[in-house]
C-alpha cells in the first residue's frame, strides 16, 4: 500500500512511529502542503490529514476530487476550525456540548457586555496560539478586550468542574485518554496525567465515539469536563490532534490507514 501523510511536520512522534511500523512492508511519503502544490500522480491508496492549513485543506480538497480517500476529509477537519460551526452541530446532535454564542469582534461586545457570571471566551477560529481564557467579570473581560479587540469569538459559560480536563482521543473505534489541568484553573495549566479508558465514567468512550459519527471523524479529539458525578460538557473537538504519548495509538493509526487503503482499492 502506499500512504500518504499531508503534514509539515512528518517528524511528530505519532507519524514517526505510526510509519515506522508501516514502512517494513508498505510505502509512506510526506508531503508539505506549502510546498507540494497539488500531488503527483499516481496517488497513494490512502491520505493521513495531519494538518489544519489552508494549504493543507486545498490539497486535501484537490486529491479528494481525484479519488484518493483521505483521513480526516477536508470538510470534517474545517468544520471542527469553526467553533461556532462545531458548536451548532453538536447541539443539534444532542451532544452535551457546551451552550455557545457567537458574538463577533471581541472588542465592540466587551465595550457592553456586563457577564453576571464566569464566561470562557474563545477565537471562533481554532488555531495554534488562539485566544481561550475565562473571564470572571466585566474587568476580566475589557483586559482581555484590550489585547483581542478585533478577534471573532464565542462566548461559553464556564461550567463546573474540579480544574481537570479530560483528553479523550479516538482513531477509529479505539478511545484514549489521560487527565490535564485546565488551563481555566487558578493556576494555569498543568501536566498530563495517564487514565486508563476503563477508568472513565460510565459512557464516556460510547459519547467519544458518538462524537466521531456526529462530526464524520476517524481520528480526533474531545476535551470534556466532568460538572459533577460523572456528567460530561464537551467544550471542544479536535480533528487529527497529536495524540501523544498513548500506548497504541500508532498501531491503530496504522491499522486505520491500511483499513482505509484497502476499502479504497476495493
């Protein structure tokens, strides 16, 4: 089989060990998507979309067109860039997502907003080095109004929870997950720590999967918080995050690309 990774970065250690295990017996080639342009032929059995530029999308879209199956499809990975997208389609699921707003410029909604309780206020679009922090109160928000004020965001109310996020990833139907504390917490974030799927709430990794046909996600991830007794919010999806540092996730991620291959050549 040939597979084909659409990244900058083939290095990452999930790609790294997850061609490793296939390159004895298949072939694998990166391509950089602000450098490839469109992709020679003839095309791989199988695209890893590891990448969330417009480069990246474009040639996803452009090898789409041409056939060739790609993990995650263009249209799923963009729509999960759109937190406002995301959020409406998750509510609209009956996902228990957080309730979000959109508000527009940061700037010319702080000037009059009056929050009478916390709120967490994100870039609609998701991206590395995004705005999303918690605001307390009407002086919370105006500071953070001075350093975004002409950034897009969506407000959420922040929900109860004891300053841990739950990281939940899946690659196909098998679900990973580990601890981390929240960046919202009082003092910042903090370090990852394993978790056992079995020692998630009862129903968590159903929900985790529910989320991937909901969004159309093979490999992706789900921020959840616990408000208490188990009850999940989700307050975020990622498509193709990094998945680092979880046993076996590379040997899914290669057993998903052959899978995947192989249905495309069918």
């Amino acid at each position: 089989m040939r597979i084909g990774l659409i990244t900058p970065e083939p290095g990452h250690p999930l790609l790294a060990d997850t061609t490793a295990l296939l390159a004895p017996e298949h072939e694998v080639e990166a391509l950089d998507p602000a450098a490839v342009g469109h992709a020679p032929a003839p095309l791989a059995d199988v695209y890893l979309l590891k990448s969330r530029t417009p480069h990246a999308l474009e040639l996803a879209r452009h090898l789409e067109r041409r056939g060739a199956p790609v993990v995650n499809t263009a249209a799923a990975t963009a729509l999960c860039q759109d937190r406002t997208e995301m959020a409406g389609l998750a509510l609209r699921a009956g996902l228990p997502f957080a309730a979000t707003r959109t508000v527009g410029a940061l700037g010319a909604w702080a000037s009059t907003a009056r929050p009478s309780a916390p709120v967490v206020v994100k870039s609609r679009l998701s991206r590395r080095g995004d705005l999303v922090a918690r605001a307390d109160d009407t002086a919370g928000l105006r500071e953070l109004a001075r350093e975004w004020p002409q950034e897009p965001v969506v407000v959420q109310p922040y929900g109860p929870n004891n300053g841990w996020d739950h990281k939940l990833w899946a690659i196909g139907d098998r679900v990973f997950s580990a601890l981390r504390r929240s960046e919202l917490s009082p003092g910042g974030r903090g370090p990852t720590c394993p978790l056992a799927p079995g020692e998630l709430p009862e129903g968590w990794a159903d929900l985790v999967r529910r989320v991937g046909a909901v969004f159309a996600l093979d490999v992706y991830g789900v921020d959840i918080i616990d408000t208490g007794g188990g009850t999940p919010l989700i307050v975020d999806v990622n498509a193709f995050p990094g998945i680092r540092g979880q046993s076996g996730a590379p040997e899914a991620l290669a057993a998903l690309a052959l899978q995947r291959a192989a249905a495309g050549r069918a």
